[in-house]
C-alpha cells in the first residue's frame, strides 16, 4: 500500500525541526528511523497531515562519554549502537538488547531514539532504558531543554511523556563497567517476531556477592517495567542459583500483562520468572 | 545417497546422459540480476489501475452503497460496484462437484447485495495511477446490515445454526463418502470394529493455513479490438483461459492467457480469482488496459487459504499391533464460496489415508461446511498432508496404546518391497517402492540409536529439555493424473499433459510445454530430457510455456504432475520427431529405415561407418524441404499428449528428533532426516531444493502458521508480523536422502517430488515433540505447536488448548477425547 | 511534489516525487528498475532490499524523498558488466533460488552480509538474512550460497568489493 498523502519537512537542526513541528499542524508524525512509522502509514493506520523527516539532523547522532554516562544521540541508528566502541565498553546490555531489534536492513535505518519513543512494551529497547534508569533529554520550541527519568518517560502503552512540540534529543545511561554482567534474555516464535517476554538484566558483583541488580521486563504490561522485588532480593545475596532462582521467582509480581495471540497473562508470567532466572544466571556469571 | 548408480556417466559407449546430472538452472541468470518479467512489471499504453475496496464486515447486507465521492476524486477514471456487473460476472467456477447434490451458492466476483467473508470485494475505483486509486477508494461509503457469522464447522453443522447463505437449506455443501466394503476394495467396516481388540480414536485439528506465495497476485489485461490478453501470475494459464472465457463470455479464442515469470504458488495461484475477472470485464466496459496488483495484507486477506479441517479417526487393531479397520470423518471448512477445487480437497485425501499400511477395511465420510471465511482451496499437498497427518499421528496413538514400538507398529503393518504393485483397501494401486529400505538409510542417516539414548539420558536425569523423535513414514498419490479417473471423481477436466517439439532450421530446438512452471525449473529439466531423447545439445534448447498463444493446449503445474505426465509428454513429442526424422533421414541417405541407428543425435546406417546424418541436418533439410520423402509433411516438428494409467506414489521415511523446553515450551528441532523415493531423478539438485521447500512448508504448519479469525470474523493474522512465515533462523539443517524404484507407468520412470516434504514433515514433527514429553502425560498438542500451547500440555494436561486472545475461533477450547469418534458419530 | 536528485546503479536521476512515494515505488515505477520487487506491506520479506549508501534497507520502509542526495544499488547494479557478482553466481551454482522473487533482496542481504562478516557461521548467516522470506527454498541452499561467496570473495581477497554503484 502507498501512505496517505502529507506535507513534508526535512530539518536539517533541532531547532528547525522544533519549528516544522510546530508548524506542521493538528497530526504531526516525527520520522526518524521510520521502522514502524512507515509501515503503519502503508496500512493506512496512521494518516498524518504533515511528517517531519529528521534523519538529518545530524547533531542527534553517535554516541559519547560524559563523566560516568555515555550519551546516545536519539537518531544514532540501532546499527550504529551495536558499532559502537563506547557502547561495546559500557553499555553491553544496550548492545545485547539492539541486537535483537528486527534484522539488519531494518537496524540500519531504526534508531535508538525512534524505538524508545514508540514506547511499544514489546519493543526491546524500553525495558533496557528502564532498567538502566536513563534519563531522556527532551527539547522544547524555543530551545529548552529537560530532562525526564524513565521512570516517568514511559506512560502507557504507546505513549511517552514527551509533550506536543517536543524532539527526544539524547538519552544518558549510567556507564556500567566491567564489574557488570548482563543480559537481555528475548523469547519469540520466530526470529523475526516482537518479544512475547524478554528480561534485560544487569548484575554487579562483588566477589562471591550481588551488590547491586537492574532488572527490566519487556511486554509485561501498557509499559516496560522494572523487576524491583527481584533486585532487592538479590542485592546482598550470595551468588548461587538457588538465590537467583528463589529471587526470580518474584519477577512477575504487580504485572498485569496482557493476553494476544502468542501468549495469556498467566504464560507470561510464568515467562518472565523463567527468563529472569535465566538473565540474571547469565548476568552473575554463574 | 542415492542407490542406484548416476545415470550421468558417460561409457565408451554411449554419449554422457543430460537426465540425471546436475544442470543448473537456465532459468537463474534472469532471476538473479533482476531482469526478469514478473507480472507487475508490465506496463501498457494508457493502463489503468485498478483497486478494491473490501468488506470489513464477516457477514452483512449492504444496505447503502455511495461512490459518488470517489468518482469525484482526481484520476479516477470509473467507480464499479456489484450493480455494475450482477448481469454479466456470472460464478467463480468451481470445477469439482464431488457429489451430485453439493451445494454451489455461486461466488460473484464483486458482492451484488450482501458479504460473506471479511475482504469481500465490494466497490472498485479504475484511476490513472496507482496511487489515485487507492486514495478513491477511501472515499467510498458503504453501510451494512450486520447478520449472524459463521465461523466454527462443528457449530455451522448443528441444526438451526445461522446460515452462511440464506438461500441454502443448511452449512453443508456436501456430504462424499468413501466406503472399501462397498466400493468391492475392503471388507466391512463395523464388523470390523466391532471384532477389534483395541479401538483408538482421536479428534486432529488441520489448522487454516495461507499459502503465502512470495509474490502477491497481480492482473495486467491488454485489449486490442475485441482480443483480450490477460497477463496473470497464476499457476494455471490454460485452465483460467478457459475458465475466464466460460465466465466472461468474452469467446475462448478471443483470449489469450499468458503467466510470465511467477513468483511461487503453491496451490495459492492454482485459482481462478474474482480479480482476474473483474479486470477482463473493466478492460471490455472501458476498452482500456487495467492492471491490478494485491498488497500483502489483501494476499493473506481474500487469496485462497488452505487445510483447515476437523479430523476424527479411529483404528482398529489386534493386541499384536495388526491394523483392522481405518474409519475417517472430517468437517471440511469450504469457506463463505466454493472456488475452483474448494469441494475437492478433501475428496482427493480421503484415498490417501491408509497411508502405507494394509488395512482390510477403510471408510471415509467428510462434510463440506460452508463458513463466513475466504474459501479454502489447494495448498502444497492439497487433502494428502492432511491424510498423512491423521495417519501417522495415529499409528504413534496405537503404538502407544499396545506399548509397542512405532516403527515396529509400522513395519508390521506396511507394504513390503515384494508386494508391489498393491491394491490399497482405497483402491488405489501403489506402483512400486521399499519402505524397509528408505527407513533404514534414514535411521542412519539421523543417528537414530545415539539420538535414542540421549532421550533416555535426558529423562532419566530429569533435564529440563526433553528430547524427542517423531516418525513419519509416508506415501503420496502425484502425478495427476489418469483423465478416466478424474472423471469418476466428478473432476471437471482431464489429467493429460501436451508437449510439441519444434526444430529450427539451425539446428536449435523449441520444446512447448503445456505444465507452466512457477519456480519449479521445468526450463533446465525439459531441456535435459530434450537433450537426451534428441542428442542436441542442452544449451540448444529452449522451452516455452505459459502462454496459451504459444502453448495452446495444457493442464498447468499442481499435484507434483509436471515431470510425471508434462515430462512424459515431452518424451513422447521427441519420440515422434525420431521417428518423423528418421524417414527422412532414410531417404536422404539412401537406406531402409530399419537400417538406421539414432544415438547421440545423430542417423547412422548399421554396418556402414560413417554414412550418417545428425538431427540437426535434417532440421536444416526439411526447412529447406528440396529433397524429402513422397507421402510425408515436410517438418519432422511432433506434438504428444500424454495421459498417465496410474497415478505416481513417491514414499519416503521422515524422522525429527526434537528439543523440547519443559520450563517455557519452546521446541527446537535438533535434527531433521529423510529418506524419498521420488522414482528416477532427472535434477538431483532441483529434487533436493524441492525437498528443502517442501519440509520448510511442512514444519512450519507444525510450529508456527495458523490463519485466525476473531469472533468478528476479521482475519487477525492478516499481516507477515502475525501469519508466521519462517525465516532462516527458525529453520534447521534438513539432511536428505534418495532410495529409486521407478515408476512403472511413465518412461521417465519419475514419481513427483514437489509435494513430498510439505506432506511427510508435518506428523513427523508433532510426533517428535509429543515423543519428548509424553512421559509428562502430554496426548497431543495442537497445530501449530506455539511453546504455549507446548508448556500448557506439559503443565496443565490437554492438547495446550485455548488460544490467547479472546474472541478468537481458533478451535480454542477444543480437547482431544478419547471419545472424539461416538461424539462425531452423532 | 519535491524534487529529488539520487544516484542509482552509477546514473544519476533528477525527479519530482510525492513525499509519500515509497523508494521501491520510485524505482519500479519511475526509474523501470523493476528488478527490485515488493513482497510485503510490514518490512517483514525483504524482498525490496537495496543498499542506500552502501547499507542495506528494505526499499518499501524508506521514503524516495529520503534518498535525495544518496547512492543507491539495486540487484540490476551488482554485477560488473556480464561478470556477476560472486553472491549472485553462488545463488546460481548452489541453487538458492526457486521462484526467484526473494532473491533480489536476498542477494542484497548477503552482500551486506558479508561485507559486514567476510567469514560467517552457518548461524550467522542464518541470522544475517533472518529479515528476508523465502518461501520457496527452506533456506538451505541460500545457507551454501553464502557460505561459496564468502569462501569466494576471501580467496580472492575481494571481500571489501565495493557494493554501492556499478563497477565499471
């Protein structure tokens, strides 16, 4: 199918995308990567009345260091992610979660930015954000800048706190160094398809013990979310499978997922006491 | 590991042998580098483009319909309803009334004043673009009055069950049955049962599958005065012109059907759509060219699907594991209209379940139930998958039963080599094979005994994944087929195949061929055939097909038949320009004809070295025609028609050994083994593509395809993001195998390959994961095994049971009982 | 309409496009390079995979406006002059394709594939072409064609093969 028509602006600079933004009317779509924009608006399922093109703005690319975050640039593609030497030293979760985006063609052209603010929770990248407690750089006509943690990012299913007329500019993480394990542990029918549950888990150790624990869950419900009762049973622990294992068992508690074609509530969670055992081994070391 | 020797090597003797030797395919060079005529390519002068506006109601009135709107649109050039053409669109053919009293409520291309399935065609905008059109369309108003859908056959049949179409006295189209006793092929059935020893009974559900052929249908019609040239991606040319003409009224020799390249089929373009006459009947209106190509989500939207079909089976045996009695009833869904061969897919399985095994007494009843769905038709196999299925999950239930082994339950029961040609309790005459022997290369071939005791390893230590293996040991009717038989299957044409050969005056060599490939390869393998029987050279010859303009007569490519008869035709058509050469050759060399040796393409005269003449100089000679025989045409070109006595019977063993995780269901197939006996090989290398193709399509009906309806009627898997089509990673390695026994009643002494893997897998794979968990209690799991159904099998009991998603019809709370078959039996 | 200025198979092309125009759309219908195809309507078959600058993407999820300014190589600009590409004779030696209506986008894969992974596994390759459907083939041979061209093009010291433009 071929999209419904609509005006076109192609900024080249935040700035200028602010203003075609709000210049662009009632229904305004930002592309970036485009990976689920444009098939949505080919089934006619989205018909905006004007798109705001912003591949190039290049400012909103690459990744670097800040002190002890990296900073990812909202349009830096999920190819450029996984490339990344910064993100293969500090952000391997971010690296295992990327990888598992969709196929090459579509991470050459998908962005980190893009699928954060889809904020589909059966997207990989949420979870991970959430776990890793980023923070989103939010711009505003006019230049104004804040920042939202994600805790508050993610609002609802398909919806974000990011207001009308703003840009998602960068998203800091923590830098997490080589006392960190981690995993992001994906469970789908086929390869190509979105997560049924996946479990982005980050793990530090000290010794033979867990001294601090991320745990973030994908499609687990309208939102990521984050595994809290899971953390706190393992921060302090000894690292064995059996503490893992009885900690995990807490990973679906206060979720209400939803049921689809691929799985009812009680499946999942069943699956994500599964997979965050399975994560968390994984991230220990064990 | 085939077992016979390569028929390729060359000896002093006789030239090297084109048939049997790995050609690469002609075809390729133009696929791979993008230079080839798919049928959406094709633009004509002032062409118009055509798109559908589609019912998003499962079943309705149409109570308002305005285009006005839409006709007002820039570009557009016509707005169509039902209205428009109610007197001329006539009925969607369907060619295979399998009963005289089936019920054909006739399928209009374009709804007149009521939908029946959700994608329905209902308006039609003609524009000068693409893209113009499918905005109009948007314009469009339509208002239904809902009525009550249909969706479950077991519901549909029930009595006072809402109607699909109101002019019908019920949902079922047909009631067939097949019964040996009284067909003289098998003693009774009841009796037999009511002596059994053991009686197993199972409910099988044959999930609606979508043939999901990579390239969407697409119609190009060209008009010049009163021709019509439709351009189609179908697998059928020759049938859709006839069809199309019969349909149109539009005269048969008024039109001519060309399919250029076609992008997979499958049984999918085995059709005659409603898109391909509405362009031919816009073209006429508006005399202008029309194209019309689908999208994807209107592919797996209104194409055909496939299978779907409620199964219950029982066998009876003898505490000793000897088979007694096979009795079959099936709920067929036809969907909302019977297409094409809708009623007839499961008329053409039913023969198909005894499966290899001697069973003395056989009956088969099915009802064809009408739905508010998209009419099911062929799909890769088309009935025989879903006979095989039955079968061989079946004979692991009584395996299971009688505590004994299922490949011993098998050999038990099974043909031996030495009883060929066998008379099966269906009546149909397997032709030859040895099943111990394609078995025993595939236990060796998937490391059976190692593979063994890892299970037993596995269990014993309690590991959370299981290890399984499934066992299918198969047969297949292909080669469709003896036109006689056709015919007393009420089939509305005959099975023949037509080849002509001509030869060009430089020596190069045309073959038409009336089986129109759509991926197959028929190019390379016609051309090795030609090669050998003429002893030109297999870069001399060229093949041609698909277009009835050049091939006029044919039956097109479905039913594993083109090697088998279009193949046999072409062996036949060369027969003839030896024997129309030979006359010339005869007299140009001044010598009785039974004089003459042919070989190597080349007129030699017995005891005269080198007086002879190669075919290619006759060519040459009787273009020329200065010097020919009295009494004879001058042109040594041959046309045949073949029509096959039998049908073909490929056999193979299929084993998978599957990985099965206890703690989240998900399966994995560790390792996949076949063994095939195709008959005589003319291309190892298309044969063993044809295999992969097949198992990919097979195991996939086993883990992951299912078209969905929800309670609405709506095709919820209406897009490649929920139909699951599997990508290379959601595949295994496939490690394949050849045993040959020619088939006795073609000269190519070939059996059909196309069909084999999607037929065989699908049980092999079920059986492998139930075999991993049956310990757990697990009896069956539901098609397609998701690691949900999987882990509630293991957990909760039952077959895995419900779909998710509420309101969806997907057989959801179906169990299977043991008492499946009294519960049918009403 | 917005105008475009894009480089396809070493021509280059000035056109008026529609903003909504898809890239596929733009080069099957305006440009003829129909040997591009469309398989889907969700970026799921990668049937319509080119490279634009150099990366592989699925033509039907970029917008034609998009590849103003930029390189793009379609299947019908891999192969120098009558020599083909070493994907495109691997397709053909080791039968990877049936149909051949995935295999334009299949083979763009692979070329990305392997200039991303000069020497990949069995599982690599698997999962380098995972957003390409076959229906056709069950991928197996698709596997050993890859698997000939990386041998191939290592051999020849010719995995770093340019991939965008023709190469005259």
């Amino acid at each position: 199918m071929i999209p419904a028509s609509f005006a076109y602006a192609r900024p080249t600079t935040v700035d200028e995308a602010l203003q075609a933004i709000a210049a662009g009317g009632e229904d305004v779509k930002i592309l970036a990567g485009g990976q689920s924009l444009i098939p949505v608006m080919r089934l006619r399922l989205a018909a905006p009345e004007t798109v705001v093109d912003i591949t190039r703005v290049t400012e909103l690319r690459g990744v670097r260091e800040d002190g002890d975050s990296l900073v990812i640039g909202a349009m830096t593609t999920h190819h450029d992610v996984i490339t990344d030497p910064l993100i293969a030293q500090y952000g391997k979760l971010i690296a295992e979660a990327t990888e598992t985006v969709a196929d090459p063609a579509v991470r050459h052209r998908g962005t980190f930015g893009g699928a954060l603010v889809h904020a589909d929770p059966a997207g990989d990248l949420p979870a991970v954000a959430l776990a890793l407690d980023a923070e989103f750089v939010i711009a505003g006509l006019g230049g104004a800048r804040r920042t939202v943690p994600a805790t508050e990012f993610f609002v609802d299913y398909l919806t974000t706190a990011l207001a009308d007329g703003e840009l998602l500019v960068e998203v800091r993480v923590p830098k997490l160094g080589s006392d960190w394990g981690v995993r992001y542990e994906k469970f789908n029918r086929v390869a190509q398809a979105w997560s049924i549950v996946a479990v982005a888990a980050a793990v530090r150790r000290e010794g033979s013990r867990i001294t601090e624990a991320r745990i973030g869950l994908t499609n687990m419900g309208s939102t990521p979310i984050r595994a809290r009762a899971v953390e706190a049973a393992l921060v302090g622990a000894d690292v064995s499978l059996e503490t893992v294992t009885a900690a995990a068992a807490q990973a679906a508690e206060g979720t209400e997922p939803s049921s689809d074609l691929n799985a009812q509530a009680d499946y999942r969670q069943h699956l994500a006491r599964v997979l965050t055992r399975r994560a968390v081994t994984a991230a220990a070391g064990l | 590991m085939t077992l016979t020797e390569d028929p390729s090597t060359a000896t002093p003797d006789a030239p090297a042998k084109e048939v049997g030797s790995a050609r690469l395919r002609k075809e390729d060079a133009r696929l791979i580098t993008g230079k080839t005529t798919w049928t959406d390519n094709m633009v004509l002068p002032g062409m118009l483009y055509m798109s559908v506006l589609r019912s998003p109601i499962a079943h309705a009135t149409i109570s308002n319909l305005d285009v006005s709107a839409a006709k007002d649109r820039p570009n557009v050039v016509a707005v169509y309803t039902g209205q428009d053409f109610k007197d001329e669109q006539g009925s969607i053919p369907c060619a295979w009334p399998v009963t005289p009293d089936m019920v054909n409520p006739g399928h209009p291309s374009i709804a007149v004043d009521s939908v029946n399935h959700v994608g329905e065609a209902v308006a039609i905008v003609v524009a000068r673009s693409r893209t113009a059109a499918v905005d109009a369309v948007e314009a469009i108003d339509v208002d239904y009055e809902p009525l009550p859908v249909v969706l479950d056959m077991e519901e549909a049949v029930k009595e006072g069950s809402a109607l699909v179409h109101d002019h019908t006295e019920s949902n079922t189209s047909y009631h067939f049955v097949f019964d040996a006793g009284e067909a003289g092929t098998g003693t009774d059935t009841d009796a037999a049962f009511d002596a059994a020893e053991v009686v197993v009974s199972r409910r099988f559900v044959q999930q609606r599958l979508i043939p999901a052929f990579m390239e969407p249908r697409s119609v190009v019609v060209g008009v010049t005065g009163d021709n019509y040239t439709l351009w189609s991606a179908t697998q059928i040319p020759h049938i859709l012109r006839v069809m199309a003409a019969l349909t149109t009224g539009i005269p048969e020799h008024k039109l001519r059907v060309i399919a250029p390249d076609v992008g997979g089929g499958f049984g999918g373009k085995l059709q005659v759509n409603p898109e391909e006459i509405l362009a031919l009947l816009i073209a006429r209106r508006l005399g202008k060219p029309i194209k019309w190509t689908e999208t994807r989500s209107e592919s797996l939207m209104t194409a055909h699907h496939g299978r779907d079909q409620v199964q219950f089976i029982d066998v009876a045996a003898d505490r000793e594991g000897n088979v007694k009695g096979l009795r079959v009833r099936l709920l067929a869904d036809m969907g909302a209209y019977l297409r094409l061969i809708t009623p007839g897919v499961p008329a053409l399985g039913a023969f198909m379940f005894p499966g290899i095994y001697k069973f003395p007494a056989y009956r088969f009843e099915c009802d064809g139930v009408f739905t508010n769905k998209v009419p099911t038709d062929a799909y890769r196999g088309a009935g025989r998958p879903e006979a095989t299925f039955a079968i061989e999950r079946i004979m692991d239930e009584l395996a299971v039963e009688l505590s004994m082994d299922p490949m011993e339950l098998r050999r038990k029961n099974w043909i031996n080599a030495e009883e060929f040609p066998f008379t099966t309790v269906a009546g149909l005459s397997y032709d030859s094979g040895d099943y111990e022997q394609a078995t025993q290369a595939a236990l060796e071939l998937l490391g059976y005994d190692e593979l063994r005791a890892e299970q037993a390893r596995r269990r014993e230590s309690g590991d959370p994944v299981q290890l399984g293996i499934g066992i299918s040991t198969f047969t297949e009717m292909c080669g469709l087929a003896p036109s006689r038989v056709l015919g007393s299957l009420s089939f509305g044409a005959g099975g023949w195949e037509q080849a002509s050969i001509r030869m060009l005056p430089t020596g190069k060599v045309e073959v038409v061929t009336g089986s129109t490939p759509h991926g197959q390869g028929h190019e390379t393998a016609w051309s090795q055939i030609v090669a050998d029987e003429l002893g030109v050279p297999f870069d001399d010859v060229e093949v041609l097909h698909g277009d009835t303009a050049v091939s006029a007569r044919g039956l097109d490519t479905y039913g594993s038949r083109s090697l088998v008869v279009g193949g046999t035709a072409v062996v036949k058509a060369a027969e003839k320009v030896v024997a129309k050469a030979r006359k010339v050759a005869a007299h140009l060399l001044e010598a009785s004809e039974d004089d003459l040796e042919f070989s190597g393409g080349r007129f030699s005269v017995k005891g005269t070295p080198g007086a002879g003449l190669a075919i290619q100089e006759i060519a040459l000679a009787i273009f020329a025609s200065h010097d020919y025989p009295e009494g004879i045409e001058p042109s040594i070109d041959a046309e045949a028609a073949f029509d096959p006595t039998n049908f073909s019977f490929p056999h193979g063993t299929h084993l998978c050994a599957m990985e099965v995780d206890t703690d989240t269901g998900f399966v994995k197939i560790r390792k996949y083994a076949c063994v095939d006996d195709i008959g005589n090989i003319v291309n190892p290398i298309i044969v063993e593509g044809q295999m992969h193709g097949g198992l990919a399509q097979g195991i996939s009906q086993a883990l992951y395809e299912e078209a969905i309806y929800d309670a609405d009627g709506n095709l919820t898997t209406g897009t490649f993001v929920d139909y699951l089509v599997p990508s290379a990673m959601d595949l295994p390695h496939f490690d394949t195998g050849n045993t040959t026994h020619a088939a006795p009643d073609n000269p190519l002494g070939a059996k059909g390959v196309g069909e084999a893997g999607c037929i065989a897998s699908t049980p092999a794979v079920v059986n492998a994961a139930l075999d991993a968990v049956r310990h757990l209690g697990v009896k069956d799991i539901l098609m397609p095994m998701t690691p949900e159904r999987v882990w509630r099998a293991i957990h909760q009991g039952g077959d895995g049971g419900a779909r998710a998603a509420e309101g969806s019809n997907a057989y959801g709370g179906a169990r299977t009982t043991e008492s499946g078959i009294e519960e049918a039996a009403k | 309409m917005t105008q475009i200025n894009v480089r396809v198979d070493g021509a280059s092309y000035s056109d008026d496009v529609e903003p909504r125009t898809l890239l596929v759309h733009y080069l099957r219908e305006q440009l003829g390079k129909v040997g591009t195809v469309v398989g889907c309507d969700t970026s799921n078959c990668g049937a319509c995979t080119v490279h634009l600058d150099g990366e592989s993407v699925k033509s039907c999820t970029v917008l034609a406006v998009q590849a103003d300014g930029s390189e793009v190589t379609t299947i019908e600009g891999v192969a120098d002059g009558a020599t083909l590409h070493p994907v495109q004779k691997a397709f053909h030696e080791q039968h990877g394709l049936q149909c051949g209506y995935c295999t334009p986008g299949m083979i763009m894969a692979s070329i990305d594939l392997l200039k991303n992974n000069p020497d990949p596994s069995e599982h690599e390759i698997r999962e380098g072409i995972e957003g390409n459907l076959c229906r056709c083939t069950g991928y197996q041979n698709i596997v050993k064609a890859v698997q000939q061209a990386a041998g191939e093009m290592s051999s020849a010291g010719a995995h770093s093969v340019e991939t965008t433009g023709a190469q005259a």
